[in-house]
C-alpha cells in the first residue's frame, strides 16, 4: 500500500473509509453479538417460528413468481427491438426509484377496488392477507430482477445464437440449449439476492397487509411488533436470522456467480 501520509488526499479517504467501516461494521456487529446471545431462548418461541416459516415460503414464492416473469421480459429487452423500450426502462427505473411504502399504498388502493373484491370472493383474497405479502413482494422486487436477468443475459454472446439461427434454431431453441446454460449460474445467482431482498421487504407489506401477530407476521414484521412492544430481546434475535439468511444468500450468490456477483449485489441494491 502506498505511503498514505505523503498524500492528504489519500490520507483522507483512508479515514473516511475506515468511518463508513466502522459505521456499518458496527451495526452488523450488534445484531451478530446481541442477536446470538438471545436467540437460544427464542427459537422455541411458536410466534418466531411461525414468522420464520411465513417469511421463508412467501420469499420462496414471490422469488419464483418473480423470475418466471423477469427472465421473457429480460430476454425481449436483451434480444429484440421494442419501439417501447426506453419507455419499459423509465417505468422500471421508477419503480425502483419510489419508496416502498408509496408501492404499498398503490397496491392497497388497487386490491380494495372492485378488482380485489372478486379476487377476494373468488378465493383469493390480497389486502391483509398472506397473498398481499408475496405480491408487495412480487412489485417491489421485479424490477430488480429484470435488472439482474438483462445483466446475465447481456453476459451471453449475441454471436452464438446468431450461428445457431443461422443453423436453422428456433428462438424457443437457442433460448433453451444456448442462452440459459450460458447464463445459468448467473440466473441463479441473482435469484438467490433476490430471494435474501424479499425475505426483508417489510414496507409495502406493512401498508398492504399489515402486521399481525400469527397471521401476517413476518420476521421484519416480528421485529417492528417486537420493538412496539419494548421486547428488544426478540426483535435482536429475529434481526440476527435475517442477517443469517442474508449472509447465506450472499455466498450462495458469490460462489455461483464468482467475480460477476458484485456487479448483481450493486444492481441488486443489496
């Protein structure tokens, strides 16, 4: 490393570095301390377990929900002249941009209009419901994994399936035997940050659905109930799973994507 005290401009992005590090270090750092010390006491809680659970299967959903529809709509972007698509890419940059919250009110305001009242008489009901989870889940982060689909797909010489076009393959067929095992690991890669991103999404569900206890209740959404309720204890150890989780999808996502999982993480805003 160079001599930092023969340059003050380097001499002060050395301190400011070290002050962001420590900042963020510490935080991470009082959830890991506190959180491992009360969570032996609070794993056995059914009210934690049931948030786990409620956090795990709507992540798992709305994650899956959320790359059937990214990967076509990745693929048009990457691979096809749309007269529209700048247009597409304002509205994704947008949505992206807004607070969740202000997603979450669009989504309640949607959902109690006559269209959620018959998906509501026709079984599937959205505002205060587990559904309405998985779906301020699916908007919030679509956009994201658009992102991360056209940046995998974008890694992918166009070259390759020109030949095979070339060759007589179908776009379904290059698609399928070029394109997605090129690309594979990169796919899943982001799928995993995007999971890890849902497991915290707590914004638009809070305006959505709500909290409540043992129904909609979610660990973000144990945690602000717990932190209500002046039980920091729980809430530090439901913080330190999420952190948990977290770090286990981030180096699921690094060993899949190797170098190329920094540039998703940033895109990811994760």
């Amino acid at each position: 490393m160079r001599n930092l005290g023969a340059d003050p401009f380097l001499m002060l992005c050395f301190f400011i570095t070290l002050l962001v590090f420590v900042l963020i270090g510490g935080n991470i750092s009082i959830i890991l301390l506190d959180g491992l010390r009360t969570l032996p006491q609070h794993l056995l809680d059914v009210e934690n377990q049931f948030a786990l659970v409620l956090s795990v299967r709507c992540a798992s959903i709305s994650t899956a929900l959320c790359f059937l529809l990214a990967v076509p709509t990745a693929y048009m972007l990457t691979r096809e002249q749309l007269p529209c698509r700048r247009v597409v890419e304002v509205i994704l940059e947008l949505t992206m941009s807004l607070p969740y919250i202000v997603l979450g009110l669009s989504l309640l305001i949607l959902f109690s209009s006559p269209l959620g009242k018959e998906l509501k008489a026709a079984g599937l009901p959205v505002v205060f419901d587990t559904n309405g989870i998985i779906m301020a889940q699916l908007v919030v982060n679509l956009p994201f994994a658009i992102k991360l689909c056209v940046m995998a797909l974008q890694g992918v010489d166009h070259k390759v399936e020109l030949v095979a076009g070339l060759l007589g393959a179908s776009p379904w067929q290059r698609f399928r035997t070029i394109l997605l095992p090129l690309c594979r690991n990169a796919l899943i890669g982001s799928l995993v940050l995007i999971w890890s991103r849902a497991l915290g999404e707590f914004g638009a569900t809070l305006m959505l659905v709500g909290v409540t206890r043992m129904k909609t209740e979610t660990l973000p959404g144990n945690i602000y109930l717990n932190v209500s309720s002046n039980d920091l204890d729980s809430a530090m150890a439901s913080a330190f799973v999420l952190l948990l989780l977290s770090g286990l999808s981030l180096a699921a996502s690094n060993l899949l994507t190797g170098r190329e999982g920094e540039r998703r993480r940033y895109a990811a805003g994760g």
